[in-house]
C-alpha cells in the first residue's frame, strides 16, 4: 500500500526539447493530483524541465548523445550508433533501478526512454512512434524495426500516446491501427490558446538535435535578414532569453519559456518551424498559419508535414528548397491550424486512475 502521495519518476528523452515540452503538462497534472514528481532527463531537455519546476528534485540519467548526418543519410548513421544506444539503454536502465529505491518511488512515467522501467513498480511509456516509419529502400526492415520497438514497449506495462483516436488524431498511421493495446491521453502542450495583436510577420522557432538545427537557423536569419518583414528567431538553445535585434526588423534570443512562447506564437501571423510531434501539438492547441520543414532524413517529421500539406492545413517545404519570400506567400494560402478549444480531459483521468492503481 503506497502513502497518498506516491512519487513518480519522469523520464525523458534529451532528443531535442520536444520530449521534455510536451511532458510539461503531465508533470503539471501529477502535481495537480498530489503526486511527488522527480525529474529524470539529460541535457538540454533536464534544462528545460528544470526551468519550469524549479522546485522539483531531479536526477541526470545517462546520456544518448545522437549525432545527425549533415545530408539525408540519417538511417545510416542512426544504424552506425545502434550499439551506443543500446549501451545508454543498459546504463539508464541499471540507473534508474537505483533512482526507484533512494525516491521510494510507486511508479515510471518514461518518454521515449527504453531503459526507464523496473519490475518492482508500475512503468509506463510514452510515445507517439508505435509505428516507426523507414525511408525509401528501406521498406524491408519495416517489420523487423516494429517487431523490435514492440518487444522493448513490451518491458513497460502499459503504453500512452499523446494523441486523440478518431479521423481528427495528429499522428495518424504512427500510432493507429498498429494492433498494439495503448491508451490515449490527448494532445499535449504547454501552450494555452488565446489572441493577441500581431506584432510579426514570421516567427522562426528552431528545435531538434545537431547539426540540423543550426544548418536550419544560418539558413532562415540568412533569408529574414533580406526580406522587409517584421521577424523573429528563436534558436531553441535553452540559455539566454535576452531579445537582441540584427536590424531593425529582425530579432533574435537563444530561447523563451513557455508563457513567453505561446504571446509569440498568438502574436505571429507565420510560424516557421520543424514538423516534430511536439511542435505540431502546439500549433494544434494555439492555432495560426505555419510553415513546417521537416528534419532531413526524419521520415515521422516528412511524414507529419506531408499529412498537414495534404490537408492544407499547413505549408510545408524542404530545407533545401526553402524560400522565405515565396513560402509565406503559400502558407497564409492555407487553412492554418484550428485552435484546439477542449481542456484535455483523457490526460487527467489517465493520471486519476494510475493514483487508483497506485494506491
């Protein structure tokens, strides 16, 4: 029998900061439901936890230190550091059966990494990539790379994914009609809808790991510095958020908490971003027009902005073919994104019935 405040281990993913974004709400409502919450992450995303729970104890869990190719090649190179991983796997693993008995704690809650589970209390995993898709000439592993994501999901006992079911879900042949048993818990943000006067034309906000994303950020100032708008750019560098200004149109800062972020998203008319799950939920949540450029090689981010081009909802193009001047012009022709106008009540019932569970 565990006391009325059980203590939950969150575990992210230091993959980029979208992991840790989007578990912002669920630290939220574990608090919101008396649970004791302690930080589990790495990085830049311990970071960013860090900054919105201040008060919280946290852990640093081993690192997985991906690297990205510069080019598309990214199959090859993630299939270059396979036995990497599956060392960080083993090491965050033998670590976080340490962390489970110095917090006492009653359960897991583990975003994307593999190794955060124990036999001796409830484990719980979430993603959205049940459904892990290959690139062209590729398609042969497709089964043997669900299989193997399968039997890792499988040490967990049970599966959340941050999404609705129905025709109107985000993630689409990710995590759907996959015959694996999960449990949804809507979408995730940290970010709130509401309205605001513009105060710019576009509004970059980068994300995602090395080197991409600075490959992205030189080319998006390069072409805001040319372009008479009223701009912003958002390195995604959880740092500094002064605001500093290269002319006397464009702005720059290393990073924005959440608060900050979301009055940028309402008062920008384009947003210019990567196609992650994460960004995609808070596009869903705040609404607006966007411009989304999907991660070389990532065939979920390809994926997602191709979804979200076919329904013109959003405009997507590649990196490489990335015009500012012209792609504004395509994505206020889109429909832009609805904001989501439902508290997300499948999150709160979720984490309800685990504390049943755990009590």
């Amino acid at each position: 029998m565990q006391s009325k405040q059980p203590t939950v281990l969150v575990c992210v993913l230091n993959w980029g900061i979208g992991h840790a974004t989007r578990c912002i709400p669920i630290i939220y409502e574990l608090l919101a439901q008396n649970f004791n919450v302690v930080l589990c992450s790495d990085g830049h995303a311990l970071a960013v936890l860090r900054g919105s729970f201040s008060e919280l104890p946290f852990e640093t869990l081993p690192g997985y230190n991906a690297t990205y190719a510069n080019g598309d090649r990214i199959m090859l190179k993630m299939a270059l550091q396979l036995p990497k991983f599956i060392r960080a796997i083993k090491a965050e693993h033998s670590t976080i059966q340490k962390l489970v008995k110095k917090h006492s704690a009653a359960a897991i809650i583990s975003d994307n990494r593999y190794g955060c589970y124990s036999a001796k209390v409830k484990s719980i995993f979430i993603t959205h990539q049940l459904n892990i898709l290959m690139p062209d000439g590729f398609g042969l592993l497709q089964q043997l790379v669900f299989t193997f994501n399968k039997s890792r999901i499988a040490n967990f006992d049970s599966c959340w994914v941050p999404d609705i079911e129905g025709k109107n879900n985000l993630s689409g042949e990710l995590s759907h009609d996959t015959g694996l048993n999960v449990d949804f818990i809507g979408i995730l943000s940290r970010m709130k809808r509401g309205a605001a006067e513009k105060k710019y034309d576009v509004a970059a906000i980068l994300s995602g790991p090395e080197p991409q994303r600075t490959i992205l950020e030189n080319i998006i100032r390069e072409q805001l510095l040319q372009l008479n708008k009223r701009a912003i750019i958002i390195r995604g560098i959880p740092t500094s958020t002064t605001i500093k200004n290269l002319n006397e149109l464009v702005e720059e800062a290393d990073y924005m908490d959440a608060a900050a972020l979301n009055e940028l998203m309402l008062q920008s008319s384009v947003v210019v971003a990567r196609s992650g799950y994460s960004t995609i939920m808070d596009l869903h949540t705040v609404g607006g027009k966007a411009i989304l450029i999907p991660t070389p090689g990532q065939t979920e981010q390809q994926y997602l902005a191709k979804s979200l081009s076919e329904k013109k909802i959003a405009h997507t193009v590649s990196q490489q073919n990335l015009n500012l001047k012209e792609d504004l012009k395509k994505a206020h022709s889109a429909k832009g994104f609805s904001p989501e106008p439902k508290q997300n009540l499948l999150l709160t019932e979720r984490i309800a019935s685990l504390k049943l569970e755990l009590l």
